[in-house]
C-alpha cells in the first residue's frame, strides 16, 4: 500500500525554512517520494489553518517513516525547528 505524507506548515522564518525545504526535498526524493501538493491554493474547512500545505507520495509508510527518520531528514530539520509551526502525519493509501 502506498504513503501519504502531509505536512501543515505556518513559516515563522522564511530564510531558514528554506534550507529545510532544500534537505528535505533531497530527503524526500531519496525515499522513493515525490510531491503531490507543495503551497498553492487551499480550502480551509475545518481545524486550524495553516499557510503551508505539502503532500508526498511514498511507497508505503515504512519507507515514508524511514525517511523522517533518516540522518539527512533530520539534519533538514534543524533549519525547521524555530523556524515554523507544523503538523505531520504519514497515513496509507487505499490503493
């Protein structure tokens, strides 16, 4: 089965969220992922908004979990962590 990846972002340091953004689409990309959804327009219904929506397909959520974990994800993070409010789930897919 494979991998969803979503991730809801408000950017609270544009420059340094960047350099997240540049490691974890590397990350990202040697996982198998690739980008579904990354910004543009969205629909608020229901929750707390967040500015920033992305969405990765993966493979399956073993493979999507590897990759948060793994050494280059984490240092991606680093840039992030300070630098944005986020939510992020991997769910699978039903087909």
């Amino acid at each position: 089965m494979g991998a969803l990846w979503i991730a809801h972002v408000t950017v609270t340091d544009e420059d340094a969220y960047k350099k997240y953004a540049e490691g974890a689409t590397k990350a990202i990309a040697a996982h198998g992922g690739t980008f579904i959804a990354r910004g543009g327009k969205f629909v608020q219904l229901e929750g707390k908004e967040r500015p920033r929506n992305v969405v990765a397909r993966f493979p399956d959520v073993e493979t999507a979990e590897k990759c948060y974990h793994s050494t280059e994800y984490q240092a991606a993070m680093e840039f992030a962590r300070g630098a944005s409010e986020r939510e992020l789930m991997i769910i699978e897919t039903s087909e």
